[in-house]
C-alpha cells in the first residue's frame, strides 16, 4: 500500500518542531500490546498521526457523534512535507 511516512533517518523527537507530541499511551519497543503507537499533532476532533513502527503519516477523526466531520487546517502535514521530512512509499499492512 502506497503512503506517505517518515524518512527512515529522521528521528521521532524532530517532530517536536512540527508541533507533534508523543502519544503518552506508547509502549516501549518490542511491546505490541498497543499497536497504535504515534507522534500527534491534535486539531479539534482530528489528529494527524505517525506511526512509530511503520513510520506511515494518518489523519484520524475522533468523532463523538454519528456526523460529517472534516479538518481543513493541514498545515502540520504541510509543514512536514515542505520541511522535507517525509517520503511516498510503501507500507505493508
């Protein structure tokens, strides 16, 4: 599957800069009892999120109520792209 993710040599603390934080719920390496270990930037009901396994870049909605929701402001996945930390490629799933 085609996606856009993380350059392999940027470490996860350079997100940091993008305004992205990591997810207090993370476990340590070699522990996969979460399997949705991420670095987040939160906007409203939205976060964008990078895996830190697949390094894979999501958008997910948190959505509270059975509606149409929808995030405009993109601008952390923006900044990603232009500040050329990440990479189309591929990700199993």
């Amino acid at each position: 599957m085609e996606c856009i993710k993380l350059k392999n040599d940027i470490d996860f603390t350079e997100l940091d800069k993008f305004g992205f934080m990591e997810d207090p719920t993370n476990c340590e390496p070699g522990d996969h009892y979460y399997h949705l270990n991420n670095y987040y930037n939160q906007i409203g009901d939205f976060r964008i999120t990078v895996n830190t396994h697949s390094r894979r870049i999501d958008i997910l909605c948190l959505a509270r109520k059975a509606e149409l929701y929808n995030i405009y402001n993109l601008k952390p996945l923006y900044d990603l792209i232009s500040g050329g930390m990440v990479v189309v490629g591929e990700v199993k799933r």
